[in-house]
C-alpha cells in the first residue's frame, strides 16, 4: 500500500485517504458476502464508537499520507517504527495487558534492526544540511500519526469485545471515506491515468490489510502483534529488489535478520508461557 501511494507521486493527502478508504470497502464486502454477513454488516449497537474509531484512524491516515509526501521513505519507514513501540506501552497503560521483559527487549531490538537498515540512507542525518522546515513538519507529522494510530488500535481492540472483524473494517471505511471526501475544495487535483490505478490499489491493498490486522487483534494482544510491523521492512526490500532491481546492502541483510530474529523470539517466548501456564493449570486442577 505505501509503495502504491509512493508512486502515485505529488496526491493531496485527503485524496489518498479518500481512494484508500472507498476501495478498501470492496474486499470488505467480498469477505462479508463469504461470511453471509451482508445483511447484518452496518449493524452495530455501538455506533459512536465506530465514528470515533473512524476519525481517529483517518486522523492517522492523513497524517502519516501527508508526512510521506514530505520525507525520504527510508526516513518515514524508520520514524514510523515508532508506532509499534508506542502500541506496547499504550497496551500496558490502558489496557493492562501483561507486557514482560523479554517482550520489551525484543520490541527495542526489533527497532534496533529498523535503524540498522535505514542508517546508511538516513540523510536528514549523513547529509550535513539541516533539516529544511518541510522535512520538519514532516518528522512532526509521522511522529504525531503513530501515535494517533496507536491510539486508533487501542479503540479496535475494544470494539472486538462485541462487534465483528468485518463490521469494524466496514465502519471505518465509510466514515473515513466521508473524511477524505470532506477535503474535497483543499487541494485535490486531476489524476492520470496510472495515478488513479495506483491509487486505487492503495485501497484494495489497505482493505484486505486492514480486515487480517482486525482479525489478528482477536487472537492475540496487541504488545505481541506490534513487533511484527517490523516485517513490512522485508517486504519493502524484497519489492525494491524484484520490482526496481535495488540490491540489498550488507546493513539491509544484517538488520533485516534482527527484526526477523525479534519476531521470532517473542513467537517462541509466548509459546514457551504459554505451555507452561497450562501445565501449571494442570497440576493445579490435578491437586485440586
């Protein structure tokens, strides 16, 4: 989806989160239809909530849109990482999900491995110019919406106690939609052609993803999840080798490895708790 929007060049950031949203509701309603859902899709008892959820995700959205059109992508790929770690401390702050020491540790060296890729071409720092003021807004700009996200996720998690995957995701973008619409007289302008296909991948892309992001919230916390938004950092090498024919440096190898490697360690962490947990229920209901 952000390679998509990448090329899409110079689009106001209303527009794309106006084509990100009304597309995306294709693949939601594909999904509903499978799921014979359709009938009840739009109905919620909570839908205040949803609206909410929805402004602050397009808050997000726009944000981060905006950011993107103001930064070098590997500056907004490695600032963006904040979010992950912003979601693990809002987890334990306001949902009072266990967040252990291994955790933590494994979240700091993921990111540690983000930076690891990006140092070479972070050039707001090897150029030795300063920081222009758009770049700076910029930097604000992304900072500001993975914390907005973070916050966005926090909501999600909450409305899954009572509302399904798919309604969630219909709600959202609707409302987001609306959103992006409502920016209409601020600076859209005509597409071309390959512009308007690019954008409306964007949306397909961003509804399939939002639909198994939603889903994966159902069956895992959210401070488990989080590290695995290291991995859209692979996906972006491998895109850049086999689409622009980019070659991966040594430092793109070794710190794609570390965010592998912090995945894959609170993968085993978790399920190593996790059978232990249930061997001591066990011998608990066993003594019992």
């Amino acid at each position: 989806m952000s390679s998509l929007i990448k090329a899409s060049g110079d689009v106001f950031a209303g527009q794309i989160v106006f084509f990100r949203s009304l597309f995306a509701i294709i693949p939601v309603v594909a999904v509903m239809a499978w799921r014979k859902e359709l009938a009840t899709a739009f109905y919620t008892r909570r839908p205040f909530s949803h609206v909410a959820r929805g402004l602050v995700g397009v808050t997000s959205m726009g944000l981060g849109f905006y950011a993107l059109t103001k930064l070098p992508l590997p500056e907004w790929i490695a600032i963006n990482y904040a979010q992950p770690l912003i979601v693990v401390v809002f987890s334990a702050l306001f949902l009072s999900e266990t967040v252990r020491f291994f955790r933590w540790t494994a979240v700091a060296v993921g990111f540690a491995g983000v930076i690891v890729v990006s140092w070479p071409k972070l050039t707001l720092i090897t150029s030795g110019s300063p920081m222009g003021q758009g770049e700076a807004v910029g930097v604000i700009a992304v900072l500001l919406g993975a914390a907005v996200s973070a916050v966005a996720q926090l909501l999600v998690r909450r409305l899954l106690l009572t509302e399904k995957s798919a309604t969630i995701v219909f709600w959202f973008s609707i409302t987001s939609t609306a959103a992006g619409l409502a920016t209409l007289p601020f600076g859209w302008s005509p597409l071309s052609l390959a512009q308007a296909c690019f954008l409306i991948g964007t949306g397909l892309c961003g509804g399939i993803g939002q639909i198994l992001m939603t889903e994966s919230y159902r069956h895992a916390d959210m401070s488990t999840i989080a590290p695995f938004e290291y991995t859209s950092m692979l996906l972006g090498i491998a895109i850049g080798y086999f689409v622009f024919s980019e070659v991966p440096t040594l430092y793109t190898i070794v710190g794609g490895t570390i965010v592998v490697g912090a995945g894959l360690f609170i993968i085993w962490r978790e399920q190593k708790l996790g059978l232990a947990t249930a061997a001591a229920r066990k011998v608990t209901s066993t003594q019992g």
